[in-house]
C-alpha cells in the first residue's frame, strides 16, 4: 500500500481496536443445528461496503444496525446510502421517491457501541480494512456479548476464511462463514458463500437463503486465496501487466482484445483502473504468503515491477486521475458522456484497423464449410467470436462486416457478453447474412482466405 494508505489504515485500526476493547464479556457462542432464520443483520463498517450490505438489507425490509468507530463516520455512511437508495427510488417510485427513501432508512439503526450492535442480530458481517489481525480481533470481543445463535460472516475479498475464524471458539466456528459480496453492492449481483473449516451445513443454507432474499445471485465457493472470482482475477490482472511489460502489446490492444475476442465487459487495464492498482497490489503481496505455504502456485502472484512503480507514483487509477488511462479519459474520476463517445469511436477505429482482415478471414471460413447452398438463405452460421467482434461497439441494428465492402451481418439474439471464441453459433441466435456471396468471390477476397476455403 501507498504510505499515506499505510498511515490511514494503521490509524483505523488502532481506532477500531481500542473500540472493541471496551466491549463487555459476557455471552460466548454455542451452535444450534436446526433451520435458522435470518431477520436482522448487523454490519460493522459504514465505508463503501458496509453501506451497501446495510442498502441491500434494508431494501428486502431486514431489520439493520450499522456501526462504526465514531458517529462522523456513521453519518458518512448513511448520507451514501440515502443518496443510493434515492437512486434507486427514482426508478421503482418515481411518484414517491422521499417515501421509498424514508421507507428504507427506516429499517437501518446505527449505534457506535458494539454491545449494543449485536445483542439482536441474526447475523453480524464485518466490513472492516483487509487486516488479518483487526478481524480476529473484533470477532474474539463480538463473540463475548452477542447471542449464542448469531451467525458470524466475514467479507474478506482476499484473507482466507479459515484463517479469520481460527481463533474463535469451537463453538461459533461453526457458525462462522465467508459472505463476499462485490463492489458497489446495490449494483452487483453476485455473493460468494464460503465454508469455513468448521461451517454446519445450516449455516450455509440460511447464507444462500438470505443471498436470494436480498436479490443476489449467490455460489458456493473454496475457502481458497481470492476464492472464485479474486482467484481468476487477480492472475489475470499481473499477466496482462506482464504482457504490457514484455512488450507484447500495447494497453489499448489488450483491452480491446478482451472485450471484443473474449466477450469480457471491460479489458483488465480499464479494470485496474476501476479497482485501483494500490489494491491489486496490495491483495498479491498477501497471496504471496499464501503461496510460501503452497495454496496457490507462485508465478501466479509474482510481483509486477510495472505496477509496483506506478503504485509508488500515486497513479492509482480513476480515483487518482491517472493510471493506465490519464484524467482526459476519466473526466475527474468519471466517464462523462462526450468522453464515452470519444472512446467509443477511437474503439472502432482500432477494431477496423486491428481486427477487420482476421474477421473477414473468419466469416468467409464458416461460409466456405457450411456451404454455397447456404449463402445468401439468412440461416444463422457464424463463430460467437465473430459475432461479438462485429457486434461491438455498435451494440444494435447494423455492424460493418469487412471495412470499406458494404457487407452487413445483422444482430439477432446476439448475447451480451460471449466468451466462447470460434465457436458455430448455429443454435438460434446469431448473425443473419445479406449481399455476401458475391463480395466474397470477387477478386478482393484475399488468396489465403480463397485458399482456405478451396476457392483457387
């Protein structure tokens, strides 16, 4: 982490630490395995994450009680979700967005005294820094004064849940369970479930039961380094890093070949950028231990000279400004709509430049195997690749097949992402084809391309 990073997180957990000290001891968990209910979460940690977990909760009408170490930061947090739930009013009750507003907030308590916090929940979530020992901490005094029944969960993106739970009684370990949910909250739908090494089955029912209250789409993951998501992500990030170091590519080529050969959203340098690069550094200097204990090959999580350098001159990504992409392309930390139609037309320009011969090679391929009976009938045979590629970044209606050739391929069904490269998308959805046949027999057609297909 950057050294002002290092000063904020050290202050808060110092904070956070005498917070909890002042908890009483009285209670200590014991486990109960028949169905359980979950109908009042407490969330401790107000920030971006915290408050959204609070936003969701509240939303499905969970009672919820958000804490944090002072009320300033109790009020930052509220103020964000008030701001995100009107958002959201605006679009479920447009006629009553300060009712749908209230409605919400009414469900949420907030209190600075932990004791107070958890006497009632069901549930209590930790939402706190990624710092193995502020967890463990906090978990050991809540354990002490909330009821023997609470489930214990942490959000952890990257700590193993395991090692957070161990030095919990035996008792509430088995009531102890990774819940991550993704950033922001409110938006993303997916949550992890994680089974800690001492999880009752129970436990994990009423964590998938209560994903699915609160409109999440929830999967089982291994209580692995980054578990499902983070484990994929985090070596994907480092490799394009290494890919740009190496030379192998530029920024911009490597994430318009992801988004248009793999059918991902976004390319991983946009993505370091969104996250912030301080934190995909931060979160592989920690799997390196992992990995020091062989839960997760090395090479995997081998440093990246690249980002530790830009990580050391504060280009952090949008909330810096400046990080693979400068502050022209943020806008201040945002993509403004002049900029995402600038980016948008740079987008096709490369995409015609770099992709369109590879593309025409393709499409002409498929022709040639599917046969000429076929040309020109509209039956839907072309690679889910090569629809995706001529399907972005005009999203609807018409999309240039070869440039310069007034050849069409029109979109019908096409799905949003594609992630199956070259693969025959002749199973009802695809593109429909106009006015090929002739184009492709000219003598423009390239010969590798009349060659591959048997045209001499």
């Amino acid at each position: 982490m950057p050294s002002n990073a290092k000063t904020t997180a050290a202050a808060r957990l110092s904070t956070v630490a005498g917070h909890i000290s002042a908890a009483p001891a009285t209670g200590g968990g014991s486990s109960s395995s028949a169905a359980r209910q979950i109908n009042h979460i407490t969330v401790f940690g107000a920030g971006l994450m915290g408050g959204g977990i609070a936003q969701v909760a509240a939303q499905a009408g969970l009672k919820v009680t958000l804490t944090d170490v002072n009320e300033a930061a109790l009020k930052r947090g509220v103020d964000a979700i008030a701001a995100s739930v009107a958002r959201v009013g605006k679009k479920k009750s447009p006629d009553n967005v300060e009712g749908f507003v209230q409605k919400v907030l009414g469900n949420i308590k907030t209190t600075v005294d932990p004791t107070e916090a958890v006497k009632d929940a069901d549930l209590v979530v930790e939402a706190v820094i990624e710092n193995l020992k502020l967890k463990q901490d906090l978990f050991a005094k809540l354990d002490k004064v909330a009821k023997p029944s609470a489930i214990f969960a942490t959000n952890t993106s990257s700590l193993l849940v395991g090692d957070v739970g161990a030095t919990l009684p035996e008792a509430r370990q088995k009531l102890f369970a990774g819940l991550h949910f993704f950033s922001p909250v409110p938006v993303m739908k997916l949550v992890e479930v994680i089974r800690g090494p001492k999880t009752e089955d129970s436990v994990i029912d009423a964590l998938l039961t209560l994903s699915k209250r609160i409109g999440k789409v929830a999967v089982r993951a291994p209580d692995k380094p980054g578990f499902i998501v983070n484990r994929l992500l985090i070596p994907y990030k480092l490799e394009a890093a290494r890919m740009l170091e190496r030379g192998d590519a530029t920024v911009e080529d490597i994430d318009i070949a992801m988004k248009l050969g793999a059918g991902y959203p976004m390319g991983p340098f946009e993505l370091f950028d969104m996250v912030g690069l301080d934190i995909t550094k931060f979160v592989s200097e920690g799997w390196r231990e992992y990995a020091e204990r062989g839960l997760i090959p090395k090479d995997l999580v081998a440093p990246s000279p690249l980002i530790e350098k830009m990580v050391a001159d504060g280009k952090l990504g949008r909330k810096a400004g400046k990080g693979f992409y400068d502050v022209s392309v943020y806008g201040g930390g945002k993509l403004t709509r002049s900029t995402r139609r600038e980016r948008s037309r740079r987008c096709e320009v490369a995409v015609k430049s770099q992709f369109v011969h590879a593309v025409q090679l393709h499409v002409m391929y498929c022709l040639g195997q599917v046969g000429p009976s076929l040309w020109g009938s509209g039956r839907r045979c072309f690679p889910q690749a090569v629809e995706q590629a001529l399907r972005s970044p005009r999203r609807r209606g018409w999309a240039e097949a070869v440039e310069g050739r007034g050849e069409r391929v029109q979109c019908v069904n096409a799905p949003r992402h594609v992630g199956v490269p070259l693969t025959m998308a002749d199973r009802g959805r695809g593109l429909r084809t106009t006015r090929l046949r002739s184009r492709f027999t000219t003598r423009r057609a390239s010969s590798t391309a009349r060659a591959a297909i048997g045209w001499r």
